[in-house]
C-alpha cells in the first residue's frame, strides 16, 4: 500500500502538468472557434476607440445639470435594488418552505397517507423546479420581457431582480436548511410537530444568521445590477449608460462609471455595518428602502396581468426547422466556450493578485510573534497589498453589462468583447474569493514555513497553496456556472453568445423561437449547474458542509 500510494504521488505532478495543458489547449481551441481574436485590441481602429474611451475617461463631466441627473438615477438605482430583494426574499422563502426536505425519524410510530406524502413529494419537485427556472433565466431577459409587458421604467427591472434573485435565494435557503443539524429537527417531530412547526422552531433558529447574512449579499448584488438593467430601458444608471456610449458621449460616461463605483464601494460598507449588528437594523433597512420605492417609482402592478406580455411566449408549432436548430447549438456552443475562456482567463489573474492582497502573506504574518521588517521592505508590500485590493475591488465594482459596452465599442461586437466583459469583471470576484480563503486557511504549515525564514512566496506556494487548492477550483468552477448565465445578458449588446438571439427574438417578437431559446437555455444552465454541484462536492469531500455552503454566499 505505501508503495502505490507513493507511486501516485510521484504521477501527480506530471497529472497536473497534463491538466494545464489541456486547459491551455481548451482555451485555444475555444478562441478559434468563436472568432475572439485577442489582437483586435491592438489594431488601429480598436486602439482609437480606446484612445476616444479613456480620453472622454479623463475629462468626466461636471456640470451641475448632469451630477442632479446622475444622482437622481442612483436613488432610482438604489430604490429599484431594494424593493426587489425584499420581493426575492418573500418570493424565495415561500418556494423554500415547500423545496426543503425535513429529516424524518428513523422509525416513525406512524406514516401519513399515501396520498399526502404524494402530494408532498410533488410539491417538493415543482417547487425546486421553479427554483431552478427562475435562477437560470439572467435579469436582463426577464427585464427585457418586463418591458414589452409592462413598458419603460423601473417596474421592469425591479420585476426582473425579484424573479432572478427569489430563485437564488430560495435555492440557497433551502440548502442550508437541510444542512442544519438533525437532532433537533427529529426531537420536535417526535411530538408529533407539523411541518411549519418544525421549520420555525428547529431549522429557522439554525439558519437565521446566514439566512440573513445572504440576503444583504442578494442585496448588495441587486442594487449593482439595478444600475445596469436600464440598458433595456428598465431605469436606473444603465439607461445614461447606454445614452453615453450610443451618442460617444465619453465624458457622461466617465461620471456615470464614477458613480457607479461610488456606489458599490459605499454599498459595501453599509452591509458590513450592518453585518455586524442586531437583525433589526437589517430589517428596518430592507423595509424603508422598499417602503420608499413604493412611494417615489412608477411602478405599474396592475398591468403585470395585461394580455400582451402572454402573447411573448408561444407553445404552438414548436417544432423548430433545421437551420434554427443549427444556428441555436452554435450559439449555445460559443455561450460556453465563452464563459470557460473568461473563466480561466479572470482565475490565472486572480490567482497572482489574491495573494499579493492577503493580509498575512504581505503585511502580517502567519506567526503568533513575528520578527520585525525593514521599513522599506514593509512600506513596499503594503503598497502592493493595497494596489491590488484596488484593482480587484474596481474590477469587481464594473458589472459585466457595463464592460461589455465599453469593449463592443474598443473591438467591435461578438464573442471578444464578451470574453473581456465578463473575464475583468470575474478577475475581482475570484480575487476577493480566493483572498478570503487565504486569510482563512490553518496558520500551523505556514507558520513552520514563516519561521524558517521563508519569504511570502515560498509561504504561499508551500504552506497555503496545498491546503486551499481544492476550494480555489471549486470556487473557479463555480464562477464558470455564474459566467454561463452572465454571458447571456452581455449577448444582449452585441458581444456575442445565445443572448444575440434572445434580444433579436424579443426585439421582432418571434414568440416561437423566443420560447425554444428560454427552453434551451435553461437546460443548459441546469445541465452545467448540476455537473458543477457533482464536481464541488467531489472537490471538496473532506472539507466540511461550511466550506461547500459558503460557495453561495459570496460576491457574484
């Protein structure tokens, strides 16, 4: 037994040499295929257009008229993304309620009806399945049909958000509900507890904490991507967005990117606060947010019922012709090989700057007593640590809507500027992810490293690295998940994917093609979703049910 084990230690390295190559090889592949040449940003026409985006970038627009209409559209922005988290939220618990599984006893003294537990399980089925639906469908679809059905403005967008987000939420809840421990869960069925009994009393006091801790993630999330669903005509930031770049207006542009940022930056610091506090604030946050965007939004619920908005779904002649079959598999294809080049593309930045931002490696230790620093040397890794917080956090605080249009005007539209959209975009997310994990890892291999006198380097590659190497893939494999649906809504604009078709199939109202393209994209979100659940949990197996959770509650 030692013999083969050593046996398979010594193949691993040349198994992980023959992985990155294939890797290395699936992203060529994948650039062929989908057209994405990489030099298209450093020809004439590309760099001029760059040269007129960061001009206009450097000269932002002040005017007093403006930064009132900017400001105005960032209450709007704001107003939209808490009105619907609490809708996800409501709308997430109630499907919840039903999708959750409660542990039964092992020998029950007695058994419901048949007929009941049928009905339970069915219950069960379609909730999860309309969990699932709403998940894989992106904001930007559903707003875009909010607003053929119930016109221009933020109803749209905050219709959108609700439906998206209630499935991530409601997805989520139900998952740590069923993670929570058993015991007390049987304890009260054995007194005969109902359903609603038990979830209120055993699993709620469980998961309250990080029932709420996500959902001021949703919010953070929601309130990023209400200022972006104004591109389709939903309100918000986007809609000056959109203006800007349609009309060159670069100058407009750089402010409304620059409150933007603001935005996100300041956003993030009132949910940490608020993190940090009793569950009252939060509530009575959510709950003015949602009371005031009531009262200050033109939203139209009457007309959520109104006959056009049934009249974009059509179930008659589904069965498509030859060339529309072949013209939806190629776009699916490039969809996927697009979010898999951005994936590996944003995970290889990532992995460079997360650790130049982690606390311990550059401006601490891993040591109880760590020996004192030359002040230049100290000076300079405090610098690179803050730098590269920086970049991470203004990649991040780009949503890959805004980058997208940027970079369709920098190299044209289709599957390149995709790519470069979501990759920046990704780059700040899996940076924080990674970087979370780092300062989270067991100080005790480091620390005997560290007190060697290895430098920051050798600590990472031989006392962090090995411990938190199956987390990074499982977090990288589940940002390829988010970038499958992400690149969809950047299709929208032109940087290529099955969102092209979507847009156009809403835009000419093609009802038939619509629907098969809602069909298809949903399998393929499901399908890629169920084989990354498979894959994490192989991944992380020997880990800990916390490490698997904490996947979800995390920046998207």
């Amino acid at each position: 037994m030692p013999a083969a084990a050593s046996e398979f230690e010594r193949r691993k390295p040349w198994r992980r040499i023959a992985l990155w190559l294939l890797i290395a090889l699936s992203v060529v592949i994948c650039l062929t295929l989908t057209g994405a040449h990489p030099g298209k940003l450093f020809d004439r026409e590309g760099l001029a257009n760059a040269g007129d985006i960061l001009g206009g970038l450097r000269h932002p627009d002040l005017s007093q008229d403006f930064l009132a209409r900017v400001l105005d559209l960032s209450l709007e922005s704001l107003l939209i993304g808490m009105l619907g988290t609490v809708l996800a939220v409501l709308i997430g618990v109630g499907l919840a309620f039903f999708a959750i599984r409660v542990p039964d006893l092992p020998d029950p003294p007695g058994q419901q009806p048949t007929l009941v537990r049928q009905g339970a399980a069915v219950a069960r089925w379609l909730a999860r399945f309309m969990l699932g639906f709403l998940r894989a469908i992106p904001e930007i679809v559903w707003a875009y049909l909010f607003v053929r059905m119930v016109g221009l403005g933020p109803g749209a967008a905050i219709f959108a958000i609700a439906l998206t987000s209630g499935g991530g939420i409601g997805k989520l809840y139900s998952e740590l509900a069923e993670a929570v421990d058993p015991r007390t869960v049987r304890a009260l069925r054995a007194t005969g507890a109902s359903r609603w009994a038990i979830l209120s009393f055993a699993v709620l006091p469980q998961v309250r904490r990080q029932w709420i801790g996500y959902a001021l993630f949703r919010l953070e999330c929601n309130i990023r991507n209400g200022t972006i669903l104004g591109v389709v005509g939903a309100g918000g930031l986007g809609s000056e967005i959109a203006l800007s770049i349609r009309y060159f207006q670069y100058d407009k542009l750089a402010t409304t990117l620059l409150a933007v940022l603001a935005f996100v930056v300041v956003l993030e610091v009132v949910s940490m606060q608020l993190r940090q506090r009793s569950i009252r604030w939060s509530g009575a946050f959510a709950g003015i947010g949602a009371a005031l965007a009531v009262d200050r939004l033109d939203i139209p619920w009457a007309d959520l019922w109104s006959a056009p908005g049934v009249s974009l779904l059509s179930f008659q002649s589904m069965a498509p012709d030859r060339p529309f079959i072949t013209t939806v598999l190629a776009q699916t294809g490039d969809t996927l090989m697009m979010a898999w080049v951005a994936t590996v593309a944003s995970a290889i930045v990532a992995f460079v700057l997360a650790p130049m931002s982690a606390s311990p490696l550059m401006s601490s230790s891993y040591l109880p007593d760590p020996p004192g620093r030359a002040p230049v040397a100290q000076l300079l890794k405090q610098t690179f640590k803050w730098a590269s917080r920086g970049l991470l956090q203004l990649t991040r605080a780009m949503p890959e809507l805004t980058l997208a249009l940027v970079f369709v005007v920098w190299v044209g539209g289709g599957a390149l500027a995709g790519i470069l959209a979501i990759a920046v975009h990704n780059t700040g997310v899996l940076g924080r992810l990674y970087c979370d994990v780092l300062e989270e890892v067991e100080p005790g291999p480091a620390a005997t490293i560290q007190a060697q006198g290895a430098g920051a380097l050798a600590t990472f590659l031989f006392g962090v690295l090995p411990q938190i190497r199956p987390r990074l893939a499982a977090f990288t494999l589940y940002r390829f998940e988010c970038n499958v649906r992400a690149t969809v809504m950047v299709g929208f604009v032109g940087a290529g994917g099955i969102g092209d078709a979507l847009n156009t199939a809403i835009s000419l109202f093609h009802a038939r093609d619509l629907t098969l393209l809602l069909f298809t994209m949903l399998a393929v979100v499901s399908v890629v979703d169920a084989i990354g659940d498979h894959v994490r949990v192989r991944l992380l197996r020997g880990q800990g049910q916390n490490a698997s959770s904490s996947l979800f509650i995390q920046p998207t």
